[in-house]
C-alpha cells in the first residue's frame, strides 16, 4: 500500500501500487484482504482510479459500515497515531481487477449518472477515465451525475472528482451535480460549505520499502499458453526418458509386456506428471521472481491539494450544482429538463445503487423515452444498471 486517507464521514480511500502494464477498463472490481484483519475474507471494491491517468497506482475508496470495514478504519487511525519510525505498514493482497470487456457509455452524447450511497463509485472511474482520455472526442461532451446520500457527510466519497465539480480540469465535457441528502435538513447550505467540510482527510504516509510490491492483475492468455506447452512437453520428455531407462528399451516379446506390472506404468505416468508441474511452476517463479527483484519506480506520496473555491472559475462552477436538502428526488422532471437541454442527442442512463431506486430511475426512463414512436429530433434514453460489488 501507497498510503491511505481517512475522511470526517469514516470513509477510507487505500492507494495501492500496481505496475505501468496493468490497464483496466472504467467500473472494473478488484479483491481485498488485509491479513491483519482476517486472513480469510477477501472484500470486492470498485476503482475509482483511471489506468490511463495512473500509471503506478489504483485506488479504491470505501465507506466503513461492516466490521471488516470499521477494523480497517481503526488500524488505519491506529498508525496515524503512531510515529513515522515506528509504522510498519498495512499488507494488502490484491486480486484482480475484473471488469467489462465493452464501454456502452462511450456511445451516447450525454450521460445521466444516478447513484445511492457507496454506489457512486464506478462512476468515478467512469468520470476519471472521460478526463484523461487522450481522444476527447470519443466520450460524452455532457455528464449529469444525479447523487442520493442519506446524511451529508456521505459527501467525501466525491473527493476524488473535486477538481471536477470545479471544473480544473474538465475542458472537454461538462460535469453537473444534483446533490440530494435526504435524512437531513440545513439551510443554506451549498457545495462551497460541504467542500470546506468534508474534503478534510487525515493522510498515511506508508514508506518505499513497504509499497515495493505492484499489483500485476491476471497473466496474459500468451504467457499462460507458454507455461502450459511447456509442461506438456517437459512431460512428454521425461515420459520418454522412464520408458527407456526403467523399462528396457531392447526387443521384448509378447511374454516380456505381459510381465511388466501396470502399476509400473502408472507410477512413471504420475512421475512425469509431478516433474513436469514442478519445472513449469519453478520456471513460472523464477520469472517472477526476477520481475520483482527489479521493483517498481518509486512512487511519489501525492498529496491533498487545496481546493481553490475563490476564483472566478471556481465560483461558477459551484453555483452550477445543486444540493437539496431533506428530499428525495423527482425522476421524471429530471428527464425532462435532461430531454430539453440536450437537443435530440442519444443519452444513456446508468444507475447504481438501491434496487428501489433502479426501479424508479427504469419506470421514469420507460415514460420518458419515446425511441420507438418519436421524432427524429427528440431525445432518446437508454437505461442500463450497475453494481458496485460482484
């Protein structure tokens, strides 16, 4: 592990070091277990990260409501608590990522991004990945992220698209939010406040030694078909060499086979079959091995950078989202300013997060769309439904 941030929501964000070569697609999964809390359960977290924007470290950030998910919470503040000398660091075994072999979403022109809770985040993958692409033209040019939280400090989980929301960064689409806590009323309250509030992270700092092991992701078909031809000749070989060295080569008559006891042929054929798995699993190793005697680049601790909430730029981005406070919110009149602002453009919905809300968000989206009987000039929605866990 890289280091790890701790947010006032309790909500965790871990940086783990990979290698440049690991690419992934947005929205893919990947699965943890942290020995020190228990070295059986693994866990499945979305990236928030883009492996075209990070090339030696993913990210994942996770909201502590379980007790595997409050242990890691509590061992991260533990260390915090600890001076640098005395921080040993956190193992983390990594397993993945899985994720989609296609991209729907980079078809449509406008994005509506619904989601509830934790499921916000393989939409920042989605997002990270639209504001590194080299080829802006491939990805939508309008995003409308529609986010559903029950209390207002859910609100961190957006910390890594905060550049964004002040749109720093975002020259080749514009990103608008629609902020709806609905277990709390406040008045007056804007993205300005929430920012200043809950964007305040404790960081951990973990040192070189203890992040100088990468995640490398599955092994290649071609590697993998390379390893399994090996064996199966390295097997044929000494299959060959036991027959000649054990059972006498030199002419035999029909009386001689009838002599060799079959259980002789069968301990060779296990013999070749054990010393073929071993050499291939040595070769796999040693080659292994001498990838990870060469390391990984060091990587850089990046730090949180303050948030410029007073230049003009900044300003009229902020007063663009919109937060509400105490309610839940209104699908259809969603699709509907959605339809009339983005002039007849084909717009893919995608939703993440409780099934009742899948449901409302697939019943407005049903109302609304009229691709079959509509005019050519009218907007089109098209519905699909994410997971943010396997």
């Amino acid at each position: 592990m890289v280091s790890a941030r701790i947010f006032p929501g309790k909500a965790v964000e871990l940086i783990l070091p990979k290698d440049p070569g690991l690419k992934y697609n947005p929205t893919s999964v990947i699965f943890l277990k942290i020995p020190t809390i228990s070295h059986l359960q693994w866990h499945s977290f979305s990236i928030i990260s883009s492996s075209r924007a990070d090339n030696h470290i993913l990210s994942v950030i996770i909201k502590c409501e379980g007790w595997w998910t409050n242990s890691l919470h509590d061992l991260i503040n533990a260390e915090l608590d600890k001076t640098e000398d005395k921080r040993k660091g956190i193992p983390v075994a990594i397993e993945g990522p899985y994720g989609p072999a296609s991209l729907d979403f980079l078809r449509y022109d406008t994005l509506l991004l619904v989601a509830g809770g934790s499921g916000i985040t393989p939409f920042l993958s989605i997002l990270a990945e639209a504001n590194s692409a080299a080829s802006k033209s491939k990805f939508p040019s309008t995003i409308q992220l529609v986010y559903v939280i029950k209390k207002a400090e859910d609100f961190c989980l957006l910390h890594s698209i905060s550049h964004m929301l002040l749109n720093q960064s975002t020259k080749s689409f514009h990103l608008n939010l629609k902020l709806f806590v609905t277990r709390e009323t406040q008045a007056g309250v804007g993205i300005r406040e929430l920012l200043n509030e809950f964007f305040k992270a404790r960081t951990l700092q973990v040192n070189s030694v203890c992040s100088n092991y990468a995640a490398y992701g599955p092994e290649s078909p071609s590697w993998m078909a390379a390893i399994a031809g090996f064996c199966s000749i390295t097997f044929l070989i000494f299959l060959i060499c036991f027959n000649h060295i054990i059972i006498s080569s030199g002419k035999r008559s029909k009386m001689d086979k009838e002599k060799t006891p079959s259980w002789v042929v069968d301990l060779l054929l296990m013999a070749a079959f054990v010393l073929a798995l071993a050499c291939s699993a040595s070769v796999a190793g040693f080659l292994r091995w001498r990838r990870l005697k060469k390391g990984i680049p060091q990587i850089s601790h990046r730090e949180i950078e303050a948030l410029d909430l007073c230049s003009d730029e900044a300003r009229n981005a902020l007063e663009a989202h919109e937060v509400y406070f105490g309610g839940r919110p209104n699908f259809k009149e969603i699709f509907g300013k959605l339809r009339n602002e983005s002039d007849g453009s084909n717009i893919g919905v995608l939703v993440c997060g409780p099934e009742s809300m899948k449901e409302s968000v697939a019943l407005a989206c049903k109302q609304e769309s009229d691709c079959f009987n509509a005019k050519r000039t009218e907007s089109c929605f098209t519905f699909h439904t994410l997971n943010f866990t396997l």
